[in-house]
C-alpha cells in the first residue's frame, strides 16, 4: 500500500547521524545572520546517545530522556573561550530524537530544528522557563488571516 506521496517504506532506513547532522546544519543555515553571529565557535555534535557522565548530571532515567544539550560557557556569564577550556557546543542525540519523532506529529526537520534553538538559547543565558515562556508567547499568537474574499 502506498503512502501516496511516492515514499517507499519498505526500503526506508532510520536517519544516520550524518543525516542528523545535515538536518541541524540546515537548520543552523537558515537562521538569521545576527543570530549566527552571537553563535561564533560554537560546535554541533550529533551522537546517538549522551555518555553515562552526562545522563547521571542532567538526573535522567533513561538514556532517551535527553534530546540536546549545550555544554560551554554562555554569553551571559562571558561568551569567551578561556585557554583549557572546551569550545562552546551542543550535542544533539539521534537516538532519543528519532524516538520522540516516532511518538508526535512534527516532522524530523522541525524537531531538529526546535531541539538546537533550545540548546542555542542556553548558549545565550536563557533557561528553560525562559525558553517555554517564549514559545508559550508565540503559540499564543493567533496567525494572520490568509483567507482572501
């Protein structure tokens, strides 16, 4: 049976972390160039999972509770790479986003792209309650009437 829009399931593969890569690099393109800017020297890093040392930080129960996260010092407490100190980054893990892809309706390219501005935004000095007070604000937004009479 066919999807309709000519995609082959039978012959579809799991997204590699090139693949992953690609997507958030895409994404990270697409932002505005004030934005990338403010993002100088920082890397993205994509792995399936994060390591044991970072699961037992962030107080996660499962290897899939963590989609992202921003390792570095932000710009609000300096934004300078001191001598010995790793570069700002963010890690993005395929293996939990490939899992909560597969568990809501949003593509993997939107995802992707949500999970980096979110470790982005930890970059900048905001935190969660920040970021979910912004996106809540946005949401709220009613989008502008496209109906032409």
């Amino acid at each position: 049976m066919s999807d309709g829009g000519g995609s082959n399931w039978a012959e579809t593969r799991s997204p590699s972390l090139a693949e992953i890569e690609a997507l958030a690099d895409a994404a990270f393109v697409a932002l505005p160039e004030e934005f990338r800017a403010l993002c100088a020297g920082v890397r993205i890093h994509v792995d399936d999972f994060p390591d044991e040392e970072t699961l037992t930080e962030m107080g996660c129960e499962s290897e899939f509770d963590l989609l992202g996260l921003f390792r570095g010092v932000g710009l609000a407490q300096s934004g300078e790479v001191a001598t010995g100190q790793m570069p700002n980054a963010v890690w993005l893990y395929r293996r939990p986003l490939l899992d909560y892809w597969a568990e809501h309706d949003e593509t993997l390219g939107h995802l992707v792209t949500h999970v980096l501005l979110h470790e982005i935004g930890h970059h900048f000095g905001l935190s969660d309650d920040d970021m979910a007070a912004i996106e809540a604000a946005a949401d709220a937004i009613e989008p502008p009437d496209t109906v032409s009479g």
